[in-house]
C-alpha cells in the first residue's frame, strides 16, 4: 500500500518515446535531418487553408471530421465511413490498442519496428513480442511462428521506420493468410507516398476484401504537416465502429481538417515532393556508399547510415561530429541499432553538406 495514486502495472516499465533531436547547442544554422520531416515542407494551399481556419478558433471542429473523410475517399477510392482520422498516427495506433489488447494478449511486431507499437502494447497491459528480421526487413515465417491464441494483433510498418525497407504486396497476403481471423493485423504505411516499386501495395485492397485488416496513414511526411499532428485509417465497419467508440469527440482540430483536405487535394505538391525525394535518396545511398559506409537500401524519405564498432568511427562518434556542424541526423539505439545513423533526405544544400563532413570524419578527401 501507498499514499498516492499507482498507475496499473507495467506502465512505469516502458520507455517514453523519445523524438529527433531538434537543436544543436552553440549553433546558429542547423539542419534538421533527424524526424523524417520532408524540406519541401506543406504547400501553398495547405497554409493558406490552415490561415483561414485560424479565424474562428473559438468553434469546435466538426466532431467525425466528415470533410476530411470524404477527401480521402475522393483521392483514393474509399467509403469516407470506413475512414478514421486521428491526432497524427500514432494516435490511432494508441487507439487500436487500446480498443483490441488487454491484459495477458500479445501483440507482435518486428525488430526494428516503430517504438510506439511497443509503447501502445505495454499500455493496455498486453506483452510486446518481437520477430527476428532479415537484412533489417520483416520476415513473414518469423511473425507466423510466433502466432498465439494470445496474439489478437500483428503490427506492420511497410515500409518500416528506421529502416526504410519494405515487404512486397504477395508478402503482406501471405501473411494476412496465414493469421487467423480473430488477430488484427495493422499495416502502418505512413511513407507509402514514396514508395515507387512496382510490388509495393499499401494495403488499401486488402482492408477493402478482408474483416481483419486496418492501414493507417499519416499528414506529417510527404504532406508537410508534421506540426499538425494529423492521420487517418481506413478498416473494416465493425473496427472503425470500435474505434470511433473510443476516440476524442473533437480529436483533430480545426486548422489541421482544413489544412489536410487541401494538402491531400494537392496533387502537383505531393508529385514535387515524391521527385525530390527520389532524386535525392539514390544520390544520398550512392554517395554515402563511395565513402565506405553500409547503407541499407531505402524506398522511403531517409537512409539508415551503419558505422563500424570502431573507436573514433562508431555512429555516436560521427553524431558528434555531425552536430558541431549543425548537422542533426537520429541516433537509433532505441531500436536495437547502436552503430548506425537514420538520415532524413533533406534539401539539396542539406545533404551535400552531410556527404562533405562525412568525408572529412572519415578522413577522406573532399
């Protein structure tokens, strides 16, 4: 017995999640590389709709945002009422978690997957369970072995955040079938906009053709409106039902509605920035290669850089130096990498001025 409050067990066990630094003490110039956030940043329309929401921040938004919803659907095909949208995607996991996990369940992700999946299962007082990768990807045999009748859902991040690889389409199926009905399994694809293989699917068809399927998605990429904390899932009636039981009635708010309907709608924005990004991702994985660095093959917006375990040359060694130079790239220990870097694709003059002090810490010439 104490004199306080407790929280239930289990919660003071889990490790806050801990985002990319943002400053570089003593520096006046940085450049943030270190939270996946696109240099493009939003588009015009985004901003300009975002302003003029701004005018009337005394009235709640509408509660289901039904106009978000329904351009969504109109972009991508989809029944606005199978649409949930959220504060960023991480609320929505938190959400799908808490509506599908109690205690003694299991939940299964990978082992470089998204920390917040971890947290979201600890949460509710069910136990994380994590499958072995290959080359740094989702094994689909290793997450099938390790299928329960403890396990009720199967998190997935295609591609997966840090590592940028992905799974194919036949992949994803072979999975889902091989779940039984009864387990969840979450497709979170929040870099699917830069994904330009031909064997990538997000899940779309998918959650359209099965009664155990949800992808979420996120504002906060390619859109440009991280700071907006905006998302959105599409699943099943009888999940979005649960969800929607659960959720904040005003869970999103005003500007972030009306700035998402106009960053979605915004085609010629989106295409800009998936062309930046794809120029500059093969010409960050090439030029960082030449240096001798291992970097694992991305298709979304960053690269994971390894570092050999080597005095003087390890990943927190060059973050070191990086930061000195106002370059803030994201230390990954937390996800089970302690000698490698993730890297944001940045603006043009951002990621020469990496490749160049990568040079230098590696004592190469220039």
């Amino acid at each position: 017995m104490t004199n306080r409050p407790q929280p239930r067990p289990g919660v003071l066990d889990i490790a806050p999640y801990i985002p990319g630094k943002s400053t570089a003490p003593g520096i006046d110039k940085i450049f943030k590389l270190s939270s996946n956030e696109t240099p493009l940043g939003p588009g015009e329309n985004a901003i300009a709709a975002y302003k003029k929401a701004g005018e009337h921040l005394e009235d709640y938004p509408e509660g289901s945002s039904l106009a978000l919803r329904e351009a969504i659907g109109g972009v991508f095909g989809l029944d606005p009422a199978r649409i949930v949208c959220g504060a960023g995607s991480d609320d929505l996991l938190n959400l799908i978690a808490r509506a599908y996990l109690t205690d003694g369940d299991e939940a299964i992700h990978t082992t470089h997957g998204f920390l917040v999946y971890p947290i979201a299962t600890l949460g509710t007082g069910a136990k994380p369970v994590v499958a072995a990768e290959k080359e740094f990807t989702a094994d689909v045999d290793a997450i099938l072995k390790l299928v329960t009748p403890k396990t009720k859902v199967v998190f997935l991040a295609n591609p997966n955040n840090p590592t940028g690889t992905y799974i194919p389409f036949d992949e994803v199926k072979r999975l889902h079938n091989g779940l039984p009905g009864n387990v969840l399994l979450v497709l979170d694809a929040a870099y699917a906009e830069y994904v330009s293989r031909n064997d990538y699917e997000s899940g779309i068809e998918l959650v359209a053709t099965t009664d155990n399927v949800v992808m979420t998605r996120t504002f906060s990429k390619i859109y440009g409106l991280a700071a907006l904390r905006l998302g959105w899932m599409v699943g099943p009636a009888h999940v979005v039902d649960a969800i929607n039981r659960i959720r904040g009635p005003f869970n999103v708010n005003a500007p972030a509605i009306a700035a998402g309907i106009a960053a979605i709608e915004d085609a010629a924005h989106v295409e800009r920035s998936r062309q930046h990004n794809s120029k500059w991702l093969a010409w960050l994985t090439d030029e960082i290669a030449k240096l001798g660095l291992k970097v694992t093959p991305s298709v979304a917006n960053f690269v994971l850089i390894h570092f050999p375990d080597v005095k003087g040359r390890t990943a927190g060694d060059a973050n070191a130096f990086l930061m000195k130079r106002g370059l803030i790239l994201r230390q990954v220990t937390a996800y089970q990498l302690p000698n490698a870097l993730r890297m944001t694709v940045g603006s043009e003059e951002a990621n020469r001025l990496v490749v160049n002090a990568l040079k230098e810490f590696l004592g190469k010439k220039a």
